[in-house]
C-alpha cells in the first residue's frame, strides 16, 4: 500500500511539472509549481524517517511556500500593472518574479537553503531534487529576458558552487554546490540560445543519474566511506570514478560536450570576461573531485582488513556500468558518428 501512494506521488510530481511547462498563464504555471511541491514533500519522508530527513522536508517545504506566495504576488501585480498601464513598475516585478523562481530553483545568490535540504535526503530524493525538480522553474526563467541580472546570478553561481565544494566532507552537499555550479552554465546557455541550455540540461540529467546511482548502490555518502569500494576491482573502480570529471567537463568525455558548445557561444558573441571566469572556476570543481576520487586514479592505495559489503545485485551493476560507459565514451562516440554522417 504505502508503494503505491509512493508512485501515486511520484506520477503527480512528473505530471505537475508538465502542468507548469505546457500552461499558457502564469497563474496555471504557479497551481503546477505548488501541486510539485505538494507531492514532492511526501516522497522525502519515505524510508527511514529520522531527524535530518523530517528537518529538510520542513526547509524545502517553508523555503517553496515562501517562493509561491512571493510568485503569486508578483502574478497578481502583473496583472495591475498590465490593466492600469503602470510601466514605471514592471522592471520590479520581473525582478520579483525572477528572485522567486532562482529561489526555487536553488541559483546563486538564492542557494542558502540548497546544501542543508540534500543533506538530509537519500541519494533517489536528492537525484530528483538536482534534476527534475529544476526544469519547471527553469522553463519559467527562461520566459524573462533581464541580462544584468542574469549575469549577476551567473557569476555567483559559478563561484559559488565552486567554492563552496572544497572543504566539503559530505557527497550529498558537495553535489549541490556542484549543481549550483552548473546552473550557472546553465543560465548563461539560456541567455544565449534556448536549445542550448536544455540539450545542457539533458547532459547534466544523465551525467547525475549515472553517478548518483553508483553513491546510491553503495551506500557512500562521505569521503570516508570511499574505502567500502576495497572489495572491487582497482580497474573497475577506476572507470566509475571518471565519471566524476566528466562532470566537471574534462575531455575527452561527455560532460564536455556541453561545456564545449556553451564555450563557443560565448566566444562567438565576445563574451570574454564572463567566460574566463566561467572556465577559472570549473578548474576548481574539477580539483574537488579529483580530490574525492584520488587515490583510486592512483591505484595504489590500503584496503581494509574488513569489509562493508552492500546489496546490490548484479543487474544494477550491469546498468550502471552501461550508464558510466556513455558518460565516459560519449564524446569519442558522438564524433565518430559525425565523422561518418
């Protein structure tokens, strides 16, 4: 019974999103951002239920309610301003109205509650919270076009998703600086070219799935907890962990992809300054996670006397395995195939 509440709360959260994305109003985007939220706080008190987890149910929870109400205000002043003609205030309100859904999303300088609210999830909630809970706000945001005040929140999130990784002891924090980190790619593809930020988006989806579902078939959630990979071959581990820089966009894997191409824009419209900082600060987070992932790139590292061995079956290894090899490949791949088209 409470499995399928779980999937009755899970078909609402994909179709409250799609709500948001096909509605034709403002007002109907606002009822599927606030029917997500709705069946989203009961999928992170599923499991075990424990203090951290009740904590970040009720920050996200206070954290969106307080998001919606602003949206709906600056929905409702939108529509005084259309009806009375004040154009004096529709800069303001598209800077509410922006403000709201960085808030929602989690964007830099608006990431203050991100970090604490992952966590306290598993490794599935938090998965979704980095990837499906942002395309609904991010659709939104791509409706407005305020280049100074995206270029503001591009530069914050681009520092401080980088920073703010690198005394992180913690994987599930250490991800969302890192998704912080990538939002502000994000945007600055958005501001640029729409289909851009989406094909982004989608390499960012399968590069979080592919890594995410490892850390959740092992039971890793600190640096510490790295050594429970003593049973696995060094080899093995070795490709598992390059995923972890194909995040941060190192080539030749996939991850750079769409780095490469927001790169080009950027320089094709002489945007040097923002792309200097852009690529100076992805050097920081690829130093994080060549740091988490060091001594196994060295293959020459202790392994315990005892170990900690998790259930997983061999059919999740399979296909985390298959995910890890297009992440890892996925460049060489695509390039040959342009080479024979």
């Amino acid at each position: 019974m409470k499995k399928i509440s779980n999937n009755i709360f899970f078909i609402m959260l994909i179709c409250s999103s799609l709500i948001t994305i096909s509605s034709n109003s403002w007002l109907s985007a606002w009822m599927g951002l606030e029917i997500n939220l709705l069946s989203f706080i009961p999928l992170m008190n599923e499991g075990k239920k424990n203090l951290m987890t009740s904590e970040s149910s009720l920050k996200y929870f206070l954290i969106q309610a307080f998001a919606s109400s602003i949206l709906l205000f600056s929905i409702i002043l939108s529509m005084i301003i259309f009806n009375n003609n004040w154009l004096m205030f529709s800069n303001f309100n598209e800077l509410l109205m922006l403000s709201t859904l960085f808030l929602k999303s989690g964007v830099a300088p608006f990431h203050f509650w991100f970090p604490n609210v992952m966590e306290g999830m598993n490794w599935i909630n938090a998965l979704i919270l980095m990837t499906w809970q942002k395309i609904a706000p991010l659709i939104l945001i791509s409706y407005n076009s305020n280049y100074l005040f995206f270029l503001i929140s591009i530069i914050f999130s681009v520092i401080i998703g980088s920073l703010g990784g690198l005394n992180q002891i913690s994987l599930r924090k250490l991800m969302a600086f890192s998704s912080i980190n990538h939002l502000g790619w994000m945007l600055t593809a958005m501001m640029n070219n729409e289909l851009l930020w989406m094909f982004y988006f989608i390499m960012y989806f399968f590069l979080s799935i592919s890594i995410i579902l490892m850390f959740h078939n092992f039971k890793i959630f600190y640096f510490n907890q790295i050594f429970n990979f003593s049973f696995m071959n060094p080899i093995m581990k070795f490709f598992l962990f390059l995923n972890l820089l194909s995040l941060g966009g190192l080539p030749p894997f996939l991850g750079f992809l769409p780095k490469w191409l927001v790169i080009q824009n950027l320089m094709f419209l002489n945007h040097y300054f923002l792309l200097f900082i852009m690529i100076c600060f992805s050097l920081i987070t690829l130093f994080y996670y060549l740091r988490m992932s060091y001594s196994i790139f060295m293959l020459n590292f202790n392994k315990n006397s005892w170990m900690l061995m998790n259930n997983f079956s061999n059919k999740n290894m399979t296909f985390i395995l298959t995910m890890n090899f297009f992440s890892i490949m996925g460049l060489m791949i695509i390039s040959l195939i342009y080479l024979i088209l």
